[in-house]
C-alpha cells in the first residue's frame, strides 16, 4: 500500500493540545487490502464509563451491518480506535490523538463512513442530504453545511420520523429507492445537541476542538436503535426538501422537475450518465420544495406539511 499523503494545514487536538495533521479523506480510497470493520482496542483500566464505551463499541457493530447489508457484503476499513494509547489510526499512522475517549469515537465515525461512502458511490447514487421516513416514505433534505439538515432531521425524529442517514443520502439506482446508513448526526452547536440528547435519548459525543473549524462546537449524536429502521430496508423518496442556507420568512416553494434534478445532480458524489438518469427520474417522481432557513420546528412544520401534500 502506497503511504498517505498529508495535508499542508494542521488542526489542534484535543487533550494533549498538540497539532496533528489529519490526511485527505480521498486517500482512503487507497486502502484496497484492508478488510473489516471498525477495529476498536481498549482495556478495562482506561475505561471510566464501561458501559457507555461498551455501547459505543455496539453501536460501530452495528453500523457496519447496515453499511454491509447496502454493499451486500464486507467493505474495506483501514481504520482502528485505539482507546487504551488515546490515538485513531489508519493502519501504523496517527490520524488523531486525545486524550478524550468520545471524541476518538466521533473521529472514528466520521472517517469510517466516509470511507465506506467512498466505495459505496460506485454502485449507488449518494446526496450530501438527511433522510429521515415515516410510513413507508422516504424524506430527504437537500442543502449545503450549517443549512440545517441535522438540526431538521433531530427535529423530525422528535416527531416520530425514523431516520436514515445525514451527510449521506443513499440511493438505489435502479429503483430510486432510500436506504439506511444511520450514521451521527453532525449537529453544529451546542444548544441543538443538548435539545436532541433531552429529547431522543442520543448520545452527543463531542468532535476535538478544532476538527471543525468553522463552528464553535460540533458533536456526533448517536441515535436510539429504536428511531431507525432494520438493515437492509428501503424506501421510496416522496418527498425533496431543498434548504436554503440564509435564514427568511418566505414560504416554501415547489422546485419544478429541471431545477430539481440539476441541483441533485450539484449535490451528488458522481458525475455520470447514473447520475444524471437517476436525478432526472427522481425529480420527475418527488414532491420537491425549497425553503429558506428558520427556526428548526418552524421548518419542521413546513417538512410536515409537504409530506401531508
């Protein structure tokens, strides 16, 4: 395996308060050896809480089932937590170091998925979206970082949606179908996570300070395996929720079929004939909307009301 490239710029770890550079997620694509799932090494001594890491330890477990039952079979995952030194590591080499446990549990997510991500793209269509469903139906919410996707998707799982994915739509080509890859939500303040974990019984782990430079805090919020759906499920997306990232009053507006598919053509991880097929025949078939930034149950209504249209 070639070695990895580094980034030029350095964020600062949290614990040891030393810079560390963290590499090109694109490198992951690289690791064609490696098979498994997220490794995670730890010993009883370094561990303060043992049942809650034990359930983190779980709930990597069974991330990977439904990465796995997308993929239908084992995807590539250079990646170990490594509790009991305080490092995560891609292979012999630091990715981060701290000395806080969560946080090595929020790092690990977030290159795990988007390492699978990396592969699963070569089979399916994949939006930068949250995707939540109820009743059968799937729901995504289309926008760029800070437009608040996370924070809608929280909002709606209060309201009894299941949810899918964030940062990650999943998308069957062939049968324009929703699947599942309940990954953390990456929620971008404090107050939203605290709200979250009050209301849904989440996990927040903390993101090392610096690791997302543009926001004061940022956290991976685990969801209850009770407000996502089982491995392997699909469904069909009704509805397209495109979120704008200024904040307005104005209502939502229906986006016709063209305008649809060129912005999920914008906001999709291939550019392909597959792609264009699939954001064509997807913004033929869904109720597709956009509206402008507001306060979260505000725009949660307006989710609501689309589905109900």
């Amino acid at each position: 395996m070639r070695s990895l490239r580094w980034k030029s710029n350095t964020v600062q770890g949290m614990g040891r308060d030393r810079n560390r550079p963290v590499p090109a997620l694109n490198e992951y694509r690289e690791a064609k050896d490696e098979v498994g799932r997220l490794m995670i090494t730890e010993t009883a001594e370094v561990q303060s809480d043992a049942f809650r890491h034990a359930s983190l330890s779980a709930w990597f477990e069974k991330l990977a089932e439904y990465a796995e039952a997308v993929w239908e079979g084992p995807l590539r995952n250079p990646f170990v937590i490594d509790v009991e030194n305080g490092v995560l590591r891609r292979g012999n080499r630091i990715v981060w170091r701290s000395d806080n446990v969560e946080s090595l549990y929020a790092l690990g997510e977030w290159y795990v998925t988007r390492c699978w991500a990396e592969q699963i793209v070569k089979r399916y269509v994949i939006c930068h979206a949250a995707t939540v469903e109820r009743n059968g139906v799937a729901t995504m919410m289309v926008g760029e970082p800070g437009a608040g996707k996370s924070t809608l998707a929280l909002n709606l799982l209060a309201r009894g949606y299941r949810y899918l994915s964030d940062e990650f739509a999943i998308i069957d080509p062939k049968t324009l179908e929703a699947m599942p890859l309940p990954n953390g939500l990456n929620v971008k303040n404090e107050e939203s996570a605290v709200w979250g974990s009050s209301r849904l019984n989440l996990i927040a782990l903390p993101y090392p300070r610096g690791f997302r430079p543009r926001y004061d805090s940022a956290y991976c919020c685990i969801p209850p395996q009770t407000a996502v759906p089982p491995p392997g499920a699909r469904f069909p997306i009704r509805t397209i929720a495109f979120l704008e990232g200024k904040p307005g009053t104005e209502p939502a507006e229906k986006v016709k079929p063209t305008a649809g598919a060129v912005a999920l053509f914008n906001a999709s991880g291939r550019g392909d004939a597959v792609l264009f097929e699939t954001v064509t025949a997807l913004a033929r078939s869904a109720e597709m909307w956009k509206m402008q930034r507001r306060a979260p149950q505000s725009m949660a209504d307006h989710v609501e009301t689309m589905m109900e249209g």
